[in-house]
C-alpha cells in the first residue's frame, strides 16, 4: 500500500482545476466561516451518497494583495461533490487554518478511501471496502 504524502496540504497543487457551484444550476457552491462549521453540517454525511471527488486548499499569494494595500484573503478549503442519489455536482468552501491541518487532513484521507473503491479495479493496489 501507498503511503500518503507528507507535504502540507496547502503546498499540493492539482492539475487542471474545478468550477465551483454547478453550471446548470444556481447554488450550488455553499460557504462557510470556519472548518467547525463547515464539519457540523458536512463532515458524517453518507460517504456513498456524498461522494467528495476532488479538493483544493486555496492559499492567496500575499504579494497580489500588500502593495494595493489590501488584505491578504484567509485560507480556504474547497471540496468538490457528487451528491449521487440526485446526480447533483456541489462545492464547498470554508475558511480553514494551518491549525485546521490535521483535522483536513484526517477527513479528507477517509473521501479518498471512499473515491478510491470506485476506482480501485484500475489500481495497482486494493484496500479493503472496511478501510473506506
């Protein structure tokens, strides 16, 4: 089995990247203040009806800020969905901390066991339906 990476979460950088919200219906991108927040309405949903296919944890560069004088916008991490008994596409957004990490970190291990099910008879190894 693989071992996750050790680098930062706000250091990892996706190809390509996601649309928030949704394109055929208005919204659908929900935001929230902080991670407690966002977890109390998301974090135990049904993982199989939920299914979370991608993440971004969105660091702004201060140097495109400080010399207009503005301030540097707070981390945020934005969480693509499938919500798939009604095929609906979400996303989510919620200000998060360096702090926040290890909580991100820990729920977002447990999306990518889920993801990785899906895609598991690809893969060069298979995880146990009772890790996911």
């Amino acid at each position: 089995m693989t071992t996750p990476t050790d680098d930062r979460l706000w250091d990892i950088d996706h190809p390509y990247y996601c649309a928030e919200g949704n394109y055929f219906k208005n919204g659908q991108h929900l935001t929230y203040p902080n991670w407690t927040e966002f977890q109390e309405e998301w974090g135990s949903l049904d993982d199989d009806l939920n299914l979370v296919f991608r993440w971004d944890w969105k660091r702004a560069d201060p140097a495109d800020y400080e010399p207009y004088g503005e301030d540097v916008p707070p981390d945020a991490l934005h969480v693509y969905w499938v919500l798939q008994r009604k095929a609906i596409l979400r996303s989510t957004e919620c200000v998060i901390t360096e702090a926040d990490e290890p909580a991100v970190r820990e729920w977002l291990t447990r999306k990518a066991a889920r993801l990785r099910l899906v895609w598991e008879p690809l893969l060069d190894t298979r995880t146990s339906p009772k890790d996911a």
